[in-house]
C-alpha cells in the first residue's frame, strides 16, 4: 500500500484505535477525518471510513461500472437492428 496518499493525522495505530475508538468515530461523523489509516507492526492493516465517505466510494464504483456497461453496449450497437424511440412509444404507450 502507498501510504504517501495519507497524512500523519490520517495513520492510527491499532492500540490507539482500542483505546480512543469513541472520539475516533466522532471525527469521522463530524467530518473532521473522512478516512484513518489503521496501522499494525509497523504496516497499514485497513481504512476506516466515514460513512459518507464509505457511500461516495460505492456511487463512484457504480457509475464505472455503468460506464463499463454502456461502453460495451456502445461497441456492439448496431444502427441496424435498432428500435426508434417513435416505435417504442406507438408500441407501449
């Protein structure tokens, strides 16, 4: 893991994380921290996050997702076989 993308502030120890973990959940609900770097033996061991930012990061993989889909879409479009918006709305109202 790169850890140049945290800042000090932002690195726990695991000990620290046991002893403060109420006012280290009251930075993360008050936004003060979005995310903290739990470190064990010297190592990043995992991120707590916020919840909002727990729920920007699962919205960001979903619209890549979709944009994976729609990009797959697009390369087997074919202008050919194509319904045209008019047809679909005589068709199903």
């Amino acid at each position: 893991m790169n850890t140049a993308r945290f800042t000090p502030s932002e690195m726990l120890s695991a000990t620290d994380l046991s002893k403060k973990t109420s006012s280290i959940l009251t930075e993360l609900s008050e936004q003060k921290h979005d995310k903290f770097v739990i470190v064990r033996n010297n190592q990043p061991n995992a991120v707590l996050l916020s919840l909002s930012a727990y729920e920007s990061l699962l919205e960001d993989i979903e619209d890549l997702q979709l944009a994976k889909i729609a990009g797959e879409r697009l390369e087997s479009f074919d202008p050919a076989t194509a319904t045209v918006h008019e047809d679909m709305k005589r068709k199903y109202g």
